[in-house]
C-alpha cells in the first residue's frame, strides 16, 4: 500500500459552487481570438465578427433540480428549455439553438420520454429555437437533462454582469419570490400525501405560484422591449439563486454597491399570502427564493422615462461606489447589509 505524505482532503463544500468554479477556472488563459468571453457570465460570446454566438448549459438532475413527484415530465420539459434560454436573453441575445442531452434508467418507458420531449417542443415553439442535437444514454438511477443553448446577438447590444455604473438603476422584470412559495406548497402537499395517499394535494387558489414553479417562463419579451424602447442595459443577469445572489454577482463583475428598496420589490399576492402562512419574511422569500428566470438589470438614469410606466419592469434601487457597499433600505427606512443568505441588521 502507498503512503502519502500530503493525505489532506478539501471538502468541496467548504468552497461552494461559486468558489469550486472560480477553483477550477481561475488559470484559464483563452488562446483563440474567437473566444470573446469565457467562463463567469450567463452565456460565453464566441466569434470575431460583429455578430457573435452566444452559448450556456444547465444540468437538471432528479432529486436536486427537481421531484417527479409533483412536476408532470411535460412541464420539465418546457422549464429545462426555458431555464437556459433565459441565460441567452441575460445577455441581451436571441436563443436559436439546443442540444439536448438526457439520460434514463430503466423506469422511464417510451411514453414518459415522449412527454418530456413534448414539453420540450412546445418550448422550441415558444422561444423560437430549433433542437440541433444532444446525446442519449442510459442512467444508474434517475433522470439527468442537460441543455445547451446557443444564441446570437451584435456584439454592441450584448449585456454583461460588468457595465454597472454609479448612479445607474437597478431593474427586475415581473416578480419575485413567487417559484420558491410554488415549491414549499408542493413540498408541504407532498409530504401530506406520503402520510396519507387517501388525500388529494389541495392547490386550488395557489394556481399563480404553482405554475411559477413547475412552469417558469423566460422572459422573451423583456429583450423585445429593452430593444423596442432603444435601451441598453449597463448590466443584466437572470435570476436562477435569488435576487440577493444575483445582485452580489452584478456587483461584484462591475465594481460597484447597491443600494435595494425593500417596498419597492415586485411580489404576486399569493406570494405574500403563503408566506404568511408559512410564517416566512416575505422579504427573504423575494430576495432569496431563486428560481425566478426574471431578468435583472441594470439602466442608465436617462432611460428611466422609457419604462416608467411599463408594468413589466420594476426599479428596486440603484448602484452605489462600490466602498458603500451592499444595502437594502427597509420600509421603515432602516439600513441593512444584504446577505445573499437574508439579511444582517447594520445600523439604524
Ligand atoms: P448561471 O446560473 O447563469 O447558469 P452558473 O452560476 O451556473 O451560471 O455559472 C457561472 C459561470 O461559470 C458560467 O460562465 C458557467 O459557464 C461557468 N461554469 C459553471 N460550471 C463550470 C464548470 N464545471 N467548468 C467551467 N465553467 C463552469
Ligand atoms: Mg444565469
């Protein structure tokens, strides 16, 4: 038996995700004049003309992304396809292509694979991209989906996490917080079933966050109207973690602070009404529950007058010296340092 002298061990969770990825990636040296952007935004850009090509994978995998328990394989289908195209439109780019790679244990018959892809067509549909390609294998155990989606975009319109400024507004399409309340109520249905089978979940007037959950959306037609109302965001991310998460990413990328209204964050009544009932901060839900595929970005100040009075878009706060650091101000106007796990009382 060899002997070792250096028998230490890093767990991988001391590093998380984001600290594993910057471990793995922080030597890269990109060697082709095509690679424009490598890893650390939403999507690569890759090309050397004025349009490039825009490139992102997500990994859904059974038991950590998802519970076929509640989510029907049709609805998957659609949120694998929608989850990374909205990393194409956080670019500010239009998706055209994905592979898709999935793998199957021998649980799954012919008819449950074909309701998967029927989710996955219907989703092409929508976001106007064809299926390429992708990779089929068998699985030890449960279900993997891995999507790659390809995109383009003018090199001029593409929309980094690093173009904040000082000054500039910070944007978040829709609403927040509403696909975490969705999946605590399946989780809670779910168990409630598992101790009884003879009890249907009961989901009636729960239809909005439901749906947020097993049905996200990505939000096509906030690029449409950034476009339509000539606006080029500074800086853009989706929200896959969390609001909190996002910003510290945004932050981070364009050296700069945040000041977040805590009155000012979109969020859907029933939102607010399971977490109440689930006795939740619903402030946390909004800045914490992830899962969102809303756009977060941010604006110049002179182009506040063009989305004033859209619904779709909400201004939540604005950027700061990257020395005041991160602030959310709360309703009683107290100041808070945000935490991308909640947040720490400061001052006031
Ligand atoms: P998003 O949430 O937008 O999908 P991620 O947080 O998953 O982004 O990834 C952040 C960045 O790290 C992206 O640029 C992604 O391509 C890159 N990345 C993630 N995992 C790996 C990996 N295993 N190897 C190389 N790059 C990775
Ligand atoms: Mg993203």
């Amino acid at each position: 038996m060899e002997m070792f002298e250096n028998t230490g061990r890093t767990e991988i969770s001391d590093l998380g995700e984001f600290g594993l990825i910057d471990h793995l990636t922080k030597n890269i040296e990109l060697k082709n004049s095509s690679s424009s952007k490598g890893v650390g935004d939403d999507a690569a850009v890759i090309g050397d003309g004025d349009v490039k090509t825009l490139v992102s994978t997500d990994m859904l995998l059974e038991g950590v992304h998802f519970d076929l328990s509640y989510i029907p394989l049709k609805h998957l289908g659609y949120k694998a396809v929608a989850v990374n195209v909205s990393d194409i439109y956080a670019m500010n780019g239009t998706p055209k292509q994905i592979t898709v790679s999935i793998g199957l244990s021998n649980r799954f018959s012919l008819e449950a694979v074909e309701e998967l892809y029927a989710g996955i067509y219907l989703a092409c549909e929508k976001f106007g991209v064809d299926l390429v390609g992708g990779d089929t294998s068998s699985s030890r155990q449960g279900l993997v989906i891995s999507i790659t989606a390809v995109g383009e975009a003018k090199a001029d319109k593409i929309t980094y996490r690093s173009g904040a400024q000082e000054n500039d507004l910070l944007c978040v399409s829709g609403d927040v917080g509403a696909a975490y309340m969705g999946l605590q109520l399946l989780e809670r249905e779910k168990q409630v079933y598992m101790s009884n089978p003879d009890m249907q979940p009961d989901l009636e007037g729960w239809d909005y966050i439901v749906g947020r959950q097993l049905k996200p959306e990505a939000r096509k037609d906030i690029i449409e109207l950034l476009a339509e109302k000539d606006i080029q965001p500074t800086s853009m991310i989706d929200v896959s973690d969390g609001v909190a998460s996002e910003i510290f990413h945004l932050c981070k990328h364009s050296n700069v602070g945040m000041n977040v209204f805590e009155e000012k964050l979109p969020i859907d009544h029933q939102t607010i009404q399971m977490a109440e009932e689930l006795k939740i901060d619903v402030t946390t839900v909004a800045l914490n529950g992830g899962e969102d595929y809303e756009l977060l970005f941010t604006i110049k100040q002179a182009d506040f007058e063009k989305i004033k009075d859209s619904r779709m878009v909400t201004v939540i706060g604005h950027c700061t010296a990257k020395e005041e650091g991160i602030h959310i101000i709360t309703r009683n106007n107290n100041k808070f340092t945000l935490r991308a796990q909640g947040w720490q009382h400061l001052e006031g």
